[in-house]
C-alpha cells in the first residue's frame, strides 16, 4: 500500500480524519483507560505510552497518533495508573513504583497485539514511557513486539549528564530494534551521550537526529525551521523505520 501523505496543520486533530476509538487496559487490581487511531489501512501497530507529566490526551500524543495513522501506523495510547487517577480526580500525582509501570506496559501490549490482529506490533512511548516499555523488554522480550520506539529517550534528569550510563544500562539487554526519536537541545539526553548510548547498541539501535529540537520537540523561533517540520519528520522516521523493520532490513 502506498503511504497516505502528509497532513497539513490545520487537519490535525484527535477527532476529524482518523477517529480516537475508546479502550481500557486491564491490570490485576485496576483498569485504566487507552485509545486506539487505526487508519483504514494500516501498515503496523504502535503501543504508546505517555511521558511522566502528561497523559495519552496531551496535544503531543494527540497530534502524533494523527501523523502516524497519516502515515499508516495504527497506535494504542494508554495510560498508566497514577496518570488514570489524576485525570479522575484532577490532582498531580507521582508516578507509580517502577513495578506497577513496567506491569502496564506489558498488559498494554498484549491488548494492543489483541487489537493488531496480525499487523507487525511496536512498543515504546515518550519520554518516560519509553523508557519503561524499555525495561520491561529487557527484563522479558515482550510478546510479538518486532522493535521499540523512543520519542525522546530520558538518558539522564536535567543538569545530571553522570546518571546517563546508570539509565542506559539496561537497554543492552533488549533483543529487539530499537529508534531513537532525539531532538539535539534535549536535557534530559545530552547530544554526545546519546550518540554514544546508540553506538555502543550496536546495529539495534537507529539514532535520528532532530536538529534545533528540545525534549518535547519544540524548536526555537530563530530555528530555520517549525515545530510543525518536525513533528512531520517525526512520523516520517517513524514509518520509514517501521517498514524497514518489517521489510526485514
């Protein structure tokens, strides 16, 4: 299938080309709520999870579930249970014991397989979310799951570069290609670090490079380029990537 192109700005949205259908992730003591966008024809499935200060309706995820599905990626945003009670109950919560995090992503995974029905399945998340969809393939493979996708992988906390081989440690123990969505104003992942993180990974690790871009891919207003530009790049790596991947390359 040909690849859908790009949609202008003014398209994007949570309700207008690509419908946000609602879901629920079941845990041993809880459910938390998830939403899939599954464009007519798509090409693999993503298991998306959300960063530590905002849940799976914030406008980064919103807007990209909308450029994947343009793209041909289906996605399953879920949220993770500290983040569920606060969009109940409107207070700020911490986020839950690694645990119960890594416990969600592996029931998020298994319903986004059960709703793939057969397409090749992806996992990862932002920021925080991919990190943890990244622990928990290191400490067991995910099921089904063909590679992990970070959007902007939290190498280390703000002014604290030294942390980053400790947080970094457990990604040699994943057994499954892994992108690297990483803008080179990040502070949560200094430029050399995460340079040097993908390339000790070896050939599992694809790096692409965000050029002017901070941890939430915004870019500067003197950029030569918009946050809209690169939040396209974005999803561009993204599919290009997954259809390699798929491809077998």
């Amino acid at each position: 299938m040909n690849p859908q192109p790009p949609r202008a700005a003014a398209e994007v949205g949570a309700t207008d080309r690509f419908p946000e259908q609602a879901q629920f992730v079941s845990l041993r003591v809880s459910e938390v709520s998830a939403l899939l966008v599954r464009p007519p024809e798509p090409r693999a499935m993503l298991a998306f999870a959300h960063g530590a200060g905002a849940g799976i309706e914030q406008p980064f995820m919103s807007d990209m579930a909308q450029r994947l599905a343009g793209r041909g990626i289906a996605s399953f945003r879920y949220h993770f249970p500290y983040m569920e009670a606060r969009a109940l109950s409107g207070r700020r919560r911490p986020p839950d014991r690694p645990a119960v995090l890594v416990e969600t992503v592996r029931a998020a995974v298994a319903k986004a397989a059960a709703l793939a029905d057969g397409l090749p399945l992806l996992a990862g998340g932002k920021s925080m979310g991919g990190r943890m969809t990244s622990t928990a393939a290191a400490e067991t493979p995910l099921p089904g799951v063909r590679g992990l996708v970070f959007f902007g992988f939290p190498l280390h906390a703000p002014g604290r570069p030294e942390r980053a081989a400790e947080r970094a440690a457990h990604l040699s123990a994943v057994t499954v290609p892994m992108l690297f969505l990483q803008g080179t104003r990040d502070a949560l992942a200094r430029w050399e670090l995460i340079e040097g993180t993908c390339a000790a990974l070896g050939p599992l690790a694809t790096l692409q490079r965000l050029e002017g871009a901070d941890h939430s891919f915004r870019v500067l207003k003197r950029s030569a380029r918009t946050n809209e530009e690169v939040a396209e790049e974005v999803a561009a790596s993204v599919a290009a990537w997954a259809d390699r991947l798929v491809r077998g390359e």
